[in-house]
C-alpha cells in the first residue's frame, strides 16, 4: 500500500448467502482513502455502507478483492491477531451509542482499555482525557440515562478516542440526535481529523452532516459513485 494511504481497496466485493439467495452487499469497489482524510459515504438504507465500514474494522471479511488497512493485509490475519490489531488501531462510533446504563461515562469510555497492559489508574486518567477533549470533563459519574442524546455520543466518541486509534469509524452518528447535538458531534469530528490527525470515514444519510467531510462518495446497491458535496471546511 502506498505511503500516505489509510486505507485501500481493490476490486472489493462481499456477498451473503440468506437461504437460496445470494445478496450481493459490496460489488467491486475500488477506493483509496488518505491518512488524515474525513471522509463521508452517503447512500440509501440496504446500498452496503455499514458492511464496508465492518470490512475496514475487520468485523467482517471480504468475499473476493483486496482490502489494505494502515498497511496490513487483515483479510490475511487470524480472529486473534484481528481482534488485537482493531482494538490497537480503530475507534468504532455507534448510531445507538451502545453505552452499558449501568455505568458511569468515566467507566464506559474506560472499558476499551480493560484489554490492554494498563493498570488502572491509568486507564482512568486516559479515559478523564478523552471525555475532557469531548468537553464532558464535568460528567465523569454520570449514568448515561443522566445524560442527553448529544452527550451520549459524546461519550462513544471518547470511548473511540481512548486507545487513540489512527482510524475513527461513525456509522450515521448524528441519526438519533436533533439539529444542535449533531452539529456538535460533527464539530467534535471535524476538530479529531484536523487537530488530532485522525482519519475519519463516516456513514451518514444526511447531506448537512456530509458537508463536514473533506470527500464524500455515494453507495448505491453496492456500487460506488463518485459525488460533489460542499464541505463546511471550505
């Protein structure tokens, strides 16, 4: 993979087979994304956003194609190593925040590290500084249910922040929240890709949130299109 390239693609396809059917969810698909891009894939329910975002995270794999992640080949590696591998190198931000109620926003945004070699006290002090880069420094002990939409999210994002991963994934990460939440989370986005040097593809359905992208590109049955969308950082 060439120097500068997060991620690449190649003749990518993915395919499941539900009964005697076979669905075809990505249909070769041919992409490279920059390091330090903010990249948006746009695109009806059912066009295979969310099951890209999946390869890239290397919760599911490819049927046939190539796929090159930070320059590993992960369709190569073993459930071990690929589960190393993501928790080392990709943030994962939720629609539905998936925050456990029962904890704390300090403990839900500390549970990634729980895999690592990091003693506890670290852990927390790792954890009190990404929800502080959110600017949820003052909801440490709050329950989520303590908590509105817009500072949930906050929270998965910290949660994605906290190993410090060179790739953030958000799949449609603004779809539970109202106008003002959203253009914070978007905000929270924008100033990880561009202050913190972090590569962010985003799965949305909504062109306002997409205007926040660097490069947007359309998914349509499977199929890439390319796509000219006015972005906020111009």
């Amino acid at each position: 993979m060439n120097s500068g390239i997060a991620i690449s693609m190649r003749n990518l396809c993915k395919e499941y087979t539900r009964e005697e059917f076979k669905v075809v969810a990505l249909d070769d698909i041919t992409l490279d994304i920059a390091e330090g891009e903010f990249f948006c894939l746009m695109g009806p329910s059912g066009s295979g956003k969310s099951t890209l975002l999946h390869l890239v995270a290397g919760i599911d794999r490819p049927t046939s194609g190539s796929l090159g992640v930070l320059g590993a080949d992960i369709a190569d590696m073993t459930d071990r190593e690929l589960a190393r591998w993501r928790s080392e190198n990709i943030g994962y931000v939720f629609q539905t925040f998936n925050l456990i109620p029962v904890l704390t926003a300090w403990e839900n945004v500390e549970l990634p590290l729980q895999l690592t070699h990091l003693k506890r006290p670290d852990r927390l002090e790792r954890a009190r500084t990404a929800l502080e880069i959110v600017g949820l420094g003052d909801r440490l002990d709050h329950l989520p249910k303590q908590l509105s939409g817009g500072q949930e999210q906050r929270v998965a994002i910290a949660r994605a922040l906290v190993t410090d991963p060179a790739i953030i994934l958000a799949d449609e990460p603004t779809g539970e929240l109202d106008a003002a939440s959203a253009n914070e989370v978007l905000s929270i986005l924008t100033t990880l890709n561009r202050d913190h040097g972090k590569t962010i593809i985003m799965v949305t359905h909504d062109p306002r949130a997409a205007r926040f992208a660097r490069t947007s590109r359309y998914l349509d049955k499977g199929r890439m299109m390319e796509m000219q969308t006015p972005s906020v950082m111009d």
